[in-house]
C-alpha cells in the first residue's frame, strides 16, 4: 500500500509512526489499507511524520494496488 511504502521509505515500523503522531487506534495497519477514514488533522500529521504532503500521503490510497 501507499502509505506502507512511503512509512518504509522513512525506515520507520508501524509502532514507530505510531508514536510519532502519537495513536493507538486504529492500528496504523488499518489506516495503511484505507480501512478507517481520518479527520483531515490527523492525515496532515501522519504525512507531515512522514515528510511528505498530505496529497502525496493519501491520493489513491483508495486504489487496491497502492499506486
């Protein structure tokens, strides 16, 4: 997935993102696979631990294929 692929480029883990926008729920797994949906606050944070834009973050994370 996307967001998977960009938290990995980071070197980061999943508990690593997950103390760094500081949740614990829903798993970041959940939030990986588009199965939750985020208030956009928490989806500029994510992409900001990330260190890329919130559009660069999320567009096509609804896509199966992650792309």
């Amino acid at each position: 997935m996307k967001l998977a692929k960009l938290r990995e480029g980071q070197g980061l883990a999943q508990q690593d993102l997950t103390d760094e926008v500081a949740i614990s729920r829903p798993p970041v797994s959940t939030i990986e696979t588009g199965q939750v949906r985020l208030l956009a606050d928490l989806r500029r944070h994510i992409a900001q631990a990330l260190g890329v834009s919130p559009s660069e973050a999320w567009t096509g994370l609804e896509d199966p294929d992650g792309d």
